[in-house]
C-alpha cells in the first residue's frame, strides 16, 4: 500500500544519533511539518537538529492527497460565527502566505510544482456554498461560484479558489533536507522541557519543537481531549480522465479528486479511526460506475488530526512549558497548515512576534460539543470489557478488516496484526 509518492520519489538517508547531543533547538517528528520547522529555523540562524523514530517523511507526509491551498472546505463561514472578523482574516492571511512561501521555494526545485484552481463542491443545494461565497466577500477574497462539469456525478456547484497548486511532497521533502542536520531511526523515549532522551543518546536544547503528528506528552496540554483523528482513503487510477482543478466534497465523508501525470487520485471512503467507514471498498465501487475503463495503479490511506474549532495547534505545548512547543491538528490540510505552523514556531523560538500567535495558540479556550465527543469515546474505550487495549491510555481497540489492523477510537493509535505500532499517539505495541 504504498502511495504514489513513495513510489516516485527517492529521499535521502540520515545517520542515527550517536551519543549525547546539545543543540540550540531540537524538532521531534520528520514530517513535512517539522521539516519546514526545521529549514526555517536553520534559515535563520538557529543551531537546529532534527530526530525522527523511522524516516523522514514517512508517515502522514507520504500519504497525503499532497494539496497546496488555503480552501480547507467550507471553513470561512464556520469561523466568522465562531471566531469573528478579525480572527477570521487572519487565517485566511496565514494560508495565503504559506502557499506563497510553497511558491517561492518549489521555484528551484524539480517537485512537480502545478497551480490548479481548487473547488469544494456540494452535491444537493447551494446554500451552504452561498453562505461560503457571502463569508469570502466579507473577507475581501475573490472567490467564485463555479459548475463542476469535469466531475462525473451531478452537483449543485462550487466555490472555486483560483491560482492553488498540487505538488510531489517527498520530492519536495528531498531538496528542502539538503545541509540540514537530521536523525533517522532516533526515538524520543521521554520528552521535557530542556531535554529529550532518545533511543541513541539524550539531547538538551533550550527549545524543543514536537511535530509528531499527534503530541505524545499526555501530562500537558490535555491534546487527548482537544484532538481525535480520522481515516481517509486514495485510489490512484489509470485511464481515468483530467479533471482539470483539486476538488473536494463540502462534507468530511465525501469524495476529493485531483490529478498527479496520468493519474486521477480519487479519496474518501473517511472514517473516525477507531470506527467502521467506506474504505477503499467506496472508492472501488464509486470508480466501477463512473470510470469503468480505469484501473487501480495505487492505493493508500492516510490519517489526519482534528480540532475542535478547525484551526491547527501550534505553539507553546501548555502555558506551563517555557521552551517546549507543539504543533498538530491539521484537520486533513497539512500541507499548507504546516507550512504556517513553521513558520510561526520560527519566529517564536527567536523571541519575534507573530500575527497568528494567538489564533493558534494550543491553549485558546475550546469548549466546544466535540470535547464531550472525544471525552466520551475515551470513557467508552475505557469501560468496554475487550482485549487487545491500547498502550496509549489503555482504550479497547477495535479491528479494521480492510487496512488488516488494529484500530484505537479513543485517540488513534493504530497496531499491525502482529503488534507492530503503526500511527501515534501511543509508542508501544498492543497490549493483549
């Protein structure tokens, strides 16, 4: 099940650890999120090194739809109510320049950089697209409405952004990692502020970054409860037609196309992980009927963090960890978010200010309905009388016939049949 990219792609390798460590700032997690951390940082000066468990680039990063925009479906309307004006725009800022930033360094790189308008479509009415359009007026940005003649199922029309752009993330990955100083195989065993102990040696750093897709530390910043994560799945088919644009279904459960060479990449099948969903089996059946000539050339899935209001986690860990940051919760646009995220841990860990400090800030107030959702869950893994658990927090795992693993609803942490972790937040095998 490797994805498209992988096959595609020929990353770098990176020495392990050897020994102890002092460095001026130190990033856990070697995906696109902590290496755009890191390549800023060390842009700016910074004496920086990276560790990663396995490899760079190979969890979320290598299997994301690889979609550089700051449409994030629906959003706008959502955090006007929510957020307000002000706070709204500022999101807004924050997307447009990190696809800014996207452009200026794929410029000099061979990463199959392609401006594409991208478009998030509704298939039964256009009142939630209305109410879109009315938000992005009010924010000055000139979206439009659009038909969706290039989709082979009836829709009630788009909202389009005009001038976004798809690219090859690990060929991306592989030229932004040149000259910088990074460790593969090195696991963060225990992590605090000033010092991470890893599997080769302990490192000291003054500030340490945690890019681990889903924070580990469960001591601080109470991430179980503001974070739940979710499935989603890519076919990569041949002799499937150019649909000429990204798009994406209004709804977290429906259908995203876009096109890589000949190939349409064609996801959804989404799911709480943890909880039964479509899978490849919905995307299968979707391309029998609509594209009956295709063939399957690849297939993956990939996982993604979601918060509570929509808007990613990205700064101080916890108000009471001086030194320590986190950056999470992408909400399946990890792509452009990490981007922005990294670029505000850069200027927090030089002492600059931020304009989206405050808008990310992993400790804004979030009492929202999905808290007693995700507290919920955990109780519920917590009282079902099953085995296998999970390490993580101990839920019951439930298992995922068609990805053969072990599936935790809690927090989604996954197993292989054998034990074998594959996803965070946990860092063991099952227990049985």
């Amino acid at each position: 099940m490797d994805s498209i990219w992988s096959q595609t792609a020929d990353l770098p390798s990176f020495p392990q650890l050897e020994g102890n460590l002092k460095t001026d700032a130190l990033v856990v997690g070697g995906g696109m999120a902590g290496l755009l951390c890191a390549y800023w940082l060390d842009r700016a000066g910074v004496n920086c090194a990276l560790v990663e468990a396995d490899r760079l680039c190979g969890g979320v990063t290598e299997n994301t739809t690889a979609k550089l925009t700051f449409q994030h479906g629906l959003i706008y309307a959502r955090l006007l109510r929510e957020f307000g004006l002000e706070r709204t725009r500022l999101y807004l800022e924050a997307g447009r320049a990190a696809l800014k930033r996207f452009r200026e360094l794929c410029r000099d790189m061979d990463c199959d950089f392609e401006e594409r308008d991208a478009y998030v479509y509704a298939l039964e009415s256009r009142r939630k697209l209305d109410r879109e359009l009315e938000a992005l007026e009010r924010l000055g940005f000139p979206a439009e409405f659009a038909r969706t003649p290039a989709l082979p199922m009836p829709t009630a029309g788009a909202v389009k952004f005009p001038k976004q752009a798809q690219f090859h993330p690990l060929k991306f990955a592989a030229a932004l990692s040149k000259g910088l100083r990074i460790y593969e195989h090195t696991k963060a065993l225990e992590l605090a502020p000033g010092q991470v102990v890893t599997n080769r040696g302990t490192v000291r750093a003054e500030h340490i970054i945690v890019t681990t897709h889903f924070p580990l530390l469960n001591k601080h910043g109470a991430y179980f409860l503001k974070l739940y994560q979710h499935r989603s799945y890519v076919l990569a088919l041949a002799n499937a037609p150019d649909v000429k644009g990204m798009y994406v279904d209004e709804g977290n459960t429906g259908l995203s196309f876009r096109n890589y060479g000949s190939l349409l990449l064609l996801g959804g099948g989404g799911h709480r992980t943890g909880k039964p969903g479509g899978g490849w089996r919905e995307l299968e059946d979707f391309a029998k009927r609509h594209y009956p000539q295709a063939t399957v050339a690849a297939r993956w899935a990939a996982q993604d963090c979601m918060t509570l209001d929509g808007a990613p986690y990205a700064g101080r860990y916890s108000r009471g960890t001086e030194g320590l940051y986190a950056m999470t919760g992408f909400n399946k646009w990890g792509m452009t978010s990490s981007m922005a995220a990294a670029l505000l841990l850069a200027d927090l860990v030089q002492g600059k200010e931020n304009p989206y400090a405050e808008l990310f800030n992993p400790s804004r107030r979030l009492l929202r309905p999905q808290l007693a959702v995700n507290a919920w869950e955990s109780a519920l893994g917590l009282l079902t009388p099953t085995v296998p658990r999970c390490p993580h927090m101990g839920c019951a795992l439930k298992y995922n016939p068609q990805e053969h693993s072990w599936d935790c609803p809690c927090h989604g942490s996954r197993f292989g049949e054998d034990g074998r972790l594959l996803d965070l937040p946990a860092t063991d095998g099952k227990k049985l």
